[in-house]
C-alpha cells in the first residue's frame, strides 16, 4: 500500500508565545465594544468577540 503523505516534508517549527493583554487594555477593549453595541445602528459582534478575555479576567480574579 502507498503512503501519500510520505514525501511531504515536515518542518518543526517554534511559534512565540501569544501576547497576554494587561487589565486596562481588556477594560480598553471592552470599552469600545461597548461602543459599538450602543451606537444607533448596534452590533453586538465586537462585544461577542471579546467576552472570552473579559470572563477570564473576572476568573482570575476570583482564584485565591
């Protein structure tokens, strides 16, 4: 039998740490989501986009 992927090249490679964003940026960002959601023609979308760091934050604050 045949193995397709056996003249595929594999490279490892080694990606960067992400980025961890400081309290006053993600009250920053929540901010201007916030904006957008109250503007005359809402869009929810950026709030939906940052409701992960926001909920992280408030867990982290609740960890002993």
């Amino acid at each position: 039998m045949v193995d397709p992927a056996e003249k595929v090249v594999q490279h490892s490679v080694l990606s960067p740490l992400p980025e961890v964003l400081t309290d006053a940026e993600i009250e920053t960002v929540l901010l201007a989501a916030d904006r957008y959601r109250r503007q005359t023609r809402p869009d929810a979308r950026p709030l939906y986009l940052a409701g992960p760091a926001a909920r992280y934050r408030h867990q982290k604050s609740l960890m002993p």
